[in-house]
C-alpha cells in the first residue's frame, strides 16, 4: 500500500547551551500508509513528540526527510491536522470561536466558518456547549474541543501527541471509543503517540515501539483485531498477548 507520510532515516538534535547537544532520534524511519490507525510508543523521552513533529512539519530534522504524499514536507499543512497533549485552547474564545480559529486564519467566510465549526461541535459531542469557555469544560470536554478544531479542515492526517494522557483512565477509555467512532466515519490516517500500550492495541492498525533515546523504530506489530471494537475486546485472550508482546519491546 502507498505510504502518505514517510520519515526516512531522521537525525534530531537539540542545542543547549548548558550542556552537551541532545541527539533525541537517530536512524528513525517510518512509513505510514494512507488510511491507517498508527500508534507509537516507546520509553519516556525517547522522541516520540519530536518524531511527531517533524511529521507535522513543525520541526525540521538535521538529516533524513519528511516526505508527503511524495514531497518533501518543509511546513505545516492543512491537511495535516496536530492535536497537542493539552488541549492548547484560547481561554478567551468560545468553544465555537476555538473551532473555528483555523478556518479564519484560511480566510473563510464567517456564516460558512460558523456552519462548520457547529456540525464539528456535534461530531465530538459537544451539542449546547458552542457558547463556553475553556474553563467551563471539563478536561475531556477540552481536548474534544481540540480534536474538533484539528479535524475542522478534514486533514488527511490527524497527528496525536497523548490526546488523553492527562484525563483519568474512565474518560480516557470513553474519548477512545469516541475516537474511533469519530475516525470510522471519516477514515483520516491517524499517527498516534501514547504511553498506553494498551490504548495503542485498542485503537491502532499497527504498533510501532520505539528504542529509548536517541530514538528509532525498534519493532512493530500488526493488530488484526477486527473492527469495529468495542471495551470488551480489552478482556479477550487476544487483545491480553497484543498488549504483552508489545510491552515486550519496550526498554528503557
Ligand atoms: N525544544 C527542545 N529543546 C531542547 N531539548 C528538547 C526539545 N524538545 C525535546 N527535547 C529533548 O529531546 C528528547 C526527546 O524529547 P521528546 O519530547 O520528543 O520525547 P518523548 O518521547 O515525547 O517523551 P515523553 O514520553 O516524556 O513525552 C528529550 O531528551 C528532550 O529533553
Ligand atoms: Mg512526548
């Protein structure tokens, strides 16, 4: 199957001043195919965020290339869509004025920009909240917002830095099944960093497991688990030697 977005043999340093250069990936390389759900893990800083952005375009590497669709990637896109760890809302903006950011900054006409950004405040479940701000939602409600404004221009890719790394493990399971519910209708290709191995087998086509720092991809593992999933899954044999083979594969 074609790759939509491929990172060949990625070399990432940071500079600081105070001590000694951080190569945070070497020899990291990694072909995502259009359509599919991809999870990354791999051990605390090993350089899964900064592979995600190099991804994004938001981050260029020393060596190695970003490729889309073909192309070198040498700026964000639109249709590449990011969703941060937290949420990153406007705490001035409405739900509504959050979601549809992206779409003023493209220039769209606001009774167009204010349709969208309705149907995509309903996609997330977030009916009769379009007036709120931030700090009158809840953390999942939150990062619902954010998904709904990465997904408002209908990216062909949704880049996930831990979505749900900072909800408890009930809402974090329900924002899962409301993810795949959410990527069933729309099939966008979805690379998706998570500490959770378990949340990684749940979701993902294929799980790619990360070396520790400097990261590169050490392993990985198709699930062909069928869909749709439902929480039930998690208690099958199955799922259960998924998640240890993976766990497996992951060293500090
Ligand atoms: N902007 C930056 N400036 C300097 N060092 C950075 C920067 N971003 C990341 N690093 C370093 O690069 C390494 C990888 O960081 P990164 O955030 O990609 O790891 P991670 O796998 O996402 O970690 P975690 O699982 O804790 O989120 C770390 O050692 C980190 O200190
Ligand atoms: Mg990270």
């Amino acid at each position: 199957m074609a790759a939509i977005l491929e990172a060949q043999d990625l070399r990432m340093t940071f500079y600081d001043p105070n001590r000694a250069d951080v190569l945070a990936l070497d020899g990291m390389s990694l072909a995502v195919e259009e359509g599919e759900f991809l999870a990354i893990v791999g051990p605390s800083g090993c350089g899964k965020s900064t592979l995600l952005r190099l991804l994004a375009g938001l981050l260029r590497p020393i060596s190695g290339r970003v490729t889309y669709r073909g192309q070198p990637l040498t700026a964000p896109q639109r249709e590449i869509g990011y969703v941060f760890q937290r949420s990153n809302l406007m705490p001035w903006r409405t739900v509504q004025a959050n979601i549809r950011l992206p779409l003023e900054i493209a220039h769209a006409p606001q009774a167009e920009t204010d349709a969208r950004a309705r149907s995509f405040i309903s996609l997330v479940g977030l009916d009769g909240f379009a007036d709120s701000y931030p700090a009158q939602l809840s953390g999942g409600m939150q990062q619902r917002v954010a998904l709904a404004r990465a997904l408002i221009h209908e990216p062909a890719v949704l880049l996930l830095d831990e979505p749900f790394g900072s909800l408890d493990a009930l809402t974090r399971e329900r924002m899962n099944a409301e993810l795949l519910r959410i990527w069933n209708l729309r099939r966008p290709t979805v690379v998706m960093v998570t500490h959770s191995i378990s949340e990684a087998v749940f979701l993902a086509d294929r799980v790619v497991v990360l070396t520790a720092r400097p990261g590169r991809a050490r392993a990985e593992f198709r699930i062909p688990l069928l869909r749709p999933r439902d929480l039930a899954l998690t208690a099958e044999p199955a799922f259960v030697q998924l998640t240890r083979a993976v766990r497996s594969e992951i060293v500090d």
